[in-house]
C-alpha cells in the first residue's frame, strides 16, 4: 500500500528530531510525498466506505456477530442435550 514513511532509527526506538523533520519537509514538498498523500487519502475514502452501512468491512462484522450468536445457541443446545455439535 506504501502509506508511510521509513524512518531511520525507528527499530533501534530512537528517531532523531532532524530524520523526523527530513521526513516531514519530503511528505510536503516532493512529488512522492504528494503521491504518499494521495494515496493515503484514496485508503482513507476506502476505509470510510467499508464501514458505511452495506459496506464490506461493516457486512463482515455483521456476519461476525451472526455466526457468534449461531455458535453460542449451538454451544448451549450441546450442553442442555449432553450431545456435542459440530461446528
């Protein structure tokens, strides 16, 4: 998706102030970083569209929530009747 920016120091936990400015000057200045942000805006509109109602990320949770609730009915018939159902 190339959404971001590699610091140097990052892994070490260490990132000085002049690599976060260098960074920072590039996002806003270069022709790549114009490209970084359009790319993130066009994930953010995606994003935004998934978990509008209908959208994919907010039917997935809804079918999540479904089969949860289909597997704690099955879960409690399987205790209630002493016979384990498959799932």
């Amino acid at each position: 998706m190339k959404l971001g920016v590699e610091m140097r120091g990052y892994s070490e936990e260490v990132v000085k102030a002049e690599e976060v400015e260098e960074k920072v000057r590039w996002v806003m200045a270069s022709e790549g970083g114009m490209a970084l942000r359009v790319r993130v805006a066009a994930a953010k509109d995606a994003a935004a569209e998934a978990l509008q109602e209908g959208g994919s990320s907010n039917l997935a949770f809804a079918q999540f929530l479904k089969d949860m609730d289909i597997s704690k009915k099955h879960t409690a018939d399987a205790h209630y009747s002493g016979k384990l159902i498959p799932i």
